[in-house]
C-alpha cells in the first residue's frame, strides 16, 4: 500500500481503518469478525487505527483494537482516539478530556494513543453547556493548552479537529491557528456531509482540504461512501427524506457510471476519495473482512484517470 505524507507527522497508509464500522455503527457484525477484519488491514499495509468511544455500544470499537493486539499494537501502526467536548466551563475542560482519554486507553489496553482528535463541532457562537459544540474562544484558550498539556505528559503524540462543523470555524482555525496536526474532512463526490450537516452554511469541505494543505496540516478523509450513499444500497433502516436517503437517490448517475466501467460504487467511490488532491489517508468505514478487501483492491487500482474523475464531477457535483 502506497504511503502519503501527513502533515507534521510520519507518513500514513493511504487507507486509515475506521472504528465506525467495527463498533457496529455501519451494520451488523461480530466482534469475532471484526478483530479478523482489523488483522487483515494491518497485514494489507494499513498503518492508522482511527476509534472514537462513540463508535459503538460500551466503546466496542475500543475494545475491539484491545482484544486484537491485547495491549501491544504491531511496529508501525498508529491509533486515534477522540471526544466530544462540548463547551463546559473553561476549568474543566482538562478534566473531562483526561477522564475521556483514560477510558479509551483503558478499552484499548495502551499506555497512549498517537493523535487525539476533539469530536465535534467547533462553533464561535456556542453557549457554556452546549453538548456537541465547542466554544472557538474556548477552544483556542483552553482546549488546546489541555491537548498540550496531555502531550507533554506522554499520554497522546498530538491532536487533531473534526472538520465537519461550521466550515467558517474550521477556516478559522486552519487559517489563524493554534493549528492541529491533522484534520478530518469529508472526502466523497459529492461533498456532502450527509446528517453530519447541522449548519446553515455551505459545507465547504474542497476549501477545508486546501486550507489545511496550505498550512500543513494532514488531511484524514473521511466519508468516502457519504454514510453508504455512495454503495450499491444503504444496509440499515433510514427515515424517508433524510439526508442520506436524499443523497442515495441524488447518486443515481453515479452508479450508473460505476456499473459501465464494471465496478461497484463502492470501489468506485474508494477510488474516487484517494485520487482526491490533498487527502493523505482514507478513513474507511468497514465492517467485515469483505468490503475491507474491496477497498484494498480499490487502493491497488491506483487514482482514477481524470477524464472518469471529470466525468463523475460533471454528473454529481
């Protein structure tokens, strides 16, 4: 698997195994096959473990990664953890992110993890309570020193934002600093961010990745499917209307193209993510050892040729 640069840190596989499936957030699976799915990626190069205690009942992302290498992670491989802050009062913002970090250090059976990421949105206009929404002002003044300060006590390697907030902020942040080390961004033909969206501006997420390319920030895609949009059918119960159905419905053109050049709109929207300028590593969303090896072959393939990228923007975008 090739390898990208990352920011300020050690070049990363260009595939990241993400926890939302392995926790059961994507559908079904077991734990069983979930471990196998995770030794599978790490023997096919993957190098980035990104978890979150969110992703799935109890942290069972978490544990997952726990059980799997039994507290020693292989010579290379790397693991994310993060936490949705919120906007509590300045003096416990240290607190709460130590006491997230101990539990997922403790399902994950480490002594640290390599980049803690703050979940959730970073909003300038967010109240001291808000539950999913960090204050920008608090973020610059509190949050990051607490992230530093978990630095300098080994604990994390360095930490890292969600950019799926308001992109004003996120610009913001990215432009003026304290920058992260790294970024998440969505990454998918249709730059949608699905239900993920809960703001009133456009999503932006094309001048996200630039942004954070220009400052030197590592860029983790994430998305590639927009929530299983982008595949064959969505694999859970959605409510008619939402976002994803919307997005599913609106993608119609895409799998129609996917099925002419003779692959599935999964490895077609894999593809599509990696050949993305700027994105150093492609979070992936699995949850079995199947659409793993999908998404492997879909790395192998190499970056679509641009008149199909061409050809896919003209459609959807």
């Amino acid at each position: 698997m090739q390898t990208c640069p990352f920011g300020p840190l050690e070049p990363v596989s260009a595939l990241t195994l993400g926890g939302g499936g392995l926790g059961q957030v994507w559908g079904a699976t077991t734990r069983d096959e979930a471990i196998a799915t995770v030794h599978e990626a790490i023997a096919g190069g993957i190098t980035l473990l990104d978890m979150a205690p969110s992703y799935g009942r109890d942290g069972e992302a978490e544990r997952v990664i726990g059980e799997a290498f039994g507290g020693r992670l292989p010579a290379g491989v790397r693991v994310t953890t993060k936490h949705v802050l919120g906007s509590p009062h300045a003096g416990d913002v240290y607190q709460r992110l130590s006491d997230s970090l101990d539990g997922s250090l403790a399902r994950m059976r480490l002594g640290r993890v390599d980049i803690f990421i703050l979940h959730g949105m970073i909003d300038a206009a967010a109240e001291e309570g808000a539950t999913t929404r960090t204050n920008f002002a608090l973020f610059r003044d509190s949050v990051v020193p607490a992230f530093e300060r978990l630095r300098a006590e080994g604990r994390i390697g360095s930490w890292g934002i969600t950019g799926v907030g308001f992109p004003s902020a996120i610009l913001d942040v990215l432009e003026q600093g304290p920058r992260p080390a790294v970024v998440q961004c969505i990454a998918n033909v249709l730059d949608s961010p699905g239900g993920m969206k809960r703001y009133d501006e456009p999503a932006r997420p094309r001048d996200i990745i630039a942004s954070a390319v220009r400052h030197g920030v590592g860029v983790m895609g994430i998305r590639a499917v927009a929530a299983g949009s982008l595949t064959s059918a969505i694999d859970r119960e959605l409510p008619a209307g939402s976002p994803e159905v919307n997005d599913f419905e609106r993608a119609a053109p895409f799998r129609a193209i996917a099925a002419e050049l003779g692959v599935s709109p999964a490895f077609l929207a894999h593809q599509y993510a990696l050949s993305m300028d700027g994105v150093s590593t492609v979070v992936l969303g699995v949850k079995n050892r199947e659409e793993l090896r999908e998404c492997l072959a879909a790395e192998a393939a190499g970056p679509l040729p641009a008149e199909v990228t061409r050809r896919l923007d003209a459609a959807l975008r």
